[in-house]
C-alpha cells in the first residue's frame, strides 16, 4: 500500500484552511493508504514559541486530528520530536540541498520579510526537514493546501539529487532503481487555498492581525455565525455556474467553503444558491460550518483533557514511526558512508 505522511505546526490555534486543506483530507486516506499524521513541533520552533504553548498546540493538533476522524489504531499520530531520525535525516538533506533553493522558498522570504539576516538558522533549513518528514518514510502521497506546493517541489528536488548523488552505492546496496520516491502532491479539489474573510487576495491564517478574518476550529457557534456575517462580499448574487466566480475573490471563497463543507461540488452549490444574495447564502454557510465544526471541537475539548491518554497515544504512534524509520535510516547511513 502506498504512504501518506502529513503534518501541522504547532504554532497557533487551528483554523478552517487548515481543516478544509489538511485534516479533513486526512479521514478518506486511511481507507486506500497506511497513513501517518505528524505534529512538527521541530518545525514550530523555526521561529519563537513559548513552550507551555507549543505543548498545549501539539496535544490540541493531534487531538484535531483523532476527533476529525483520523483512527489512532490504523494511522500513526505522532509529534516528530519523538523520533530523532527526523533531525538525523534533515542533517544530511542539509548537506545535499543548495543554498539557493532554499533561498528561492516564497514562505521563507514571506516570513523572513526585509530582515531576513535576523531570523533564525532553521527557518532558512525549514523545506529540508519537511524532506526529511517525508522521505525518511519513503511516503509517495501528502495531502496539504495549496501554500506547501513549493516546499513539497523542493522535496522531489532533494530526492532527486540525492538519488543522483549516491547512484553507485544505492545500487551496490542492492536498489534497483532510485532510492528516495518522487512524492506527489495531493492538492486537488476545492478550498485548498481558503481566503481570510476579510481579504479574499490573503489566505486564512493562523497570525492574522484581524479577529475576523479568520474561523478557528475552537469558536463558538455564535463567534463562527458572526465572523461569516461580517465577511467581506461584493454587492452582487451569487452566481448560477462557476465562471462567474472568475474575479469576484471573496465570493469564489466562501462558496469553495460551502461546497468542501459539504463535499459538493462548486456547480451543485451555484446550482441552490445561484440568483440569491448573501443574506441567504451566509446564513446557509453559517449553519453548515458550526454544524461541521461544533462537534469536532467538543471531542477536542474531551481529548485534550485527557493527556495521559493524548500521551499514550502519541508515544505508541512514534514507536509504530521509528520502526518503519529506522530501516530506511540504516540504509541512509550506509549510502553516506557513516561508519557503525
Ligand atoms: P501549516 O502548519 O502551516 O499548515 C498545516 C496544513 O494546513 C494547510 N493550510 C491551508 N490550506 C488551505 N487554506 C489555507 N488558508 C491554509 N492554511 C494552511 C497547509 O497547506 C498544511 O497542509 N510546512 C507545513 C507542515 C509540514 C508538513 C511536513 C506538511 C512539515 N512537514 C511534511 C506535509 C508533509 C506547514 O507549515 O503547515
């Protein structure tokens, strides 16, 4: 069977997109792949987290995942920490990726901003270790929004030159052909970019400056209801067919979230809702996304409580990660020529 490997930060309250991006897309994926599911606390700390709230983050993270739908008994959920081959890997991937492509990341100079001489070594190695993530499991598949696509290009780029780099001793090691897989993408279907609700040109995002602008899988029906309210639309109906989303941003947004609310696609959604106007349609948005949402966020609310078992867990998944990662690392060392 083929495998998935994703993950998420722990370093903000969760929000839509990365619901509608990551973790709803979680679910299916256990049914046709052996599936792992990663909290990168390592990745958190790219930039400053205070640790009370990293580990608060990681639990409320894997907790998102299990009352989403993720099985903790068939996918692996684990914090990446918890499995040093991660950093071992990253190390050597550090070794083999190029200054300049790392330099070329539009989240890096995003985040890194006009001062990019002040920020912090690993944020720069950051798409090396998200290689690491990956290829230390061999995984083909990674479900993520839309904003991971350059990263996970990076990715194949590594496998790539690592593949070419260490031909003569991964075929002397017995491989046939390459060595590290060439993973795929999974960012298809709608609302793989949702737009902050108050800039449909900005995606949603965990360090928005406005409260409004971003649904967090934690609100209230109430908060959720009133942030949809005041989400910002242009003046016309909506539409009967999806062309005429075409340059209306905020529009094309919130009925993206509709329809991957509702697992229904764009067409069927336009096809109710085409000729009314936002006071029919947000209310309708409105109910669906806390009739989603609320439930997820009370079984949160139960798990996260319970950290003894949050713990157990996510040691069980790491043990269950180390054992598929500790083959693939042994060969690594052999092909670099670490001696043991
Ligand atoms: P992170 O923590 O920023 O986001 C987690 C997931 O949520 C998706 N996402 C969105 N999708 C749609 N619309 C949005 N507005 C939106 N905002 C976030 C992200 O695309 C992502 O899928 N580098 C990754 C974490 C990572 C990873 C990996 C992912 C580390 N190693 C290995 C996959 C495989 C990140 O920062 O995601």
């Amino acid at each position: 069977t083929p495998r998935v490997f994703s993950g998420i930060k722990p370093s903000g309250d969760l929000h839509l997109g990365n619901y509608l991006g990551a973790i709803r897309r979680f679910v299916p994926l256990q049914e046709t792949h052996e599936t792992i599911y990663c909290v990168v606390d390592m990745h958190a700390i790219t930039v400053w987290q205070d640790p009370e709230d990293l580990k608060r983050w990681t639990y409320e993270i894997a907790a998102a995942y299990i009352a989403a739908g993720v099985d903790p008994a068939k996918s692996i959920i684990f914090n990446q920490s918890q499995v040093v081959e991660h950093a071992e890997l990253s190390w050597i991937f550090n070794c083999v990726a190029r200054m300049g492509w790392m330099a070329r990341m539009t989240q890096f100079k995003d985040k890194a901003g006009e001062n990019s001489e002040a920020v912090s070594l690993g944020l720069f190695a950051y798409p090396s270790l998200m290689a690491a993530d990956i290829l230390l499991y061999k995984a083909t598949a990674v479900p993520v929004g839309d904003d991971q696509k350059q990263h996970l290009e990076l990715t194949r780029d590594i496998a790539k030159k690592f593949n070419h780099d260490f031909k003569k001793q991964i075929k002397s090691l017995g491989h046939k052909g390459d060595f590290f897989p060439i993973t795929d993408t999974l960012a298809t279907g709608p609302a793989m970019r949702v737009k902050s609700l108050k800039d449909g040109a900005k995606k949603m995002s965990k360090s928005d400056a406005s409260d409004l602008s971003t649904i967090y899988m934690m609100d209230d029906a109430d908060l959720i209801a009133k942030k949809i309210k005041r989400a910002t639309t242009d003046a016309d109906a909506l539409p009967s067919e999806a062309e005429g989303l075409v340059g209306r941003n905020e529009a094309e947004n919130l009925v993206g979230i509709y329809s991957a609310l509702s697992n229904r696609s764009v067409e069927d959604v336009l096809s109710e809702f085409g000729g009314q106007g936002w006071g029919v349609f947000k209310p309708a948005l409105a109910d669906l996304s806390v009739a989603r949402l609320s439930p997820i966020a009370e079984e949160m609310k139960r798990l996260v409580a319970d950290r003894g078992e949050m713990d157990r867990i996510l040691r069980d998944g790491a043990e269950r990660a180390r054992a598929i990662a500790q083959p693939i690392m042994a060969d690594v060392r052999q092909i670099v020529g670490f001696v043991r």
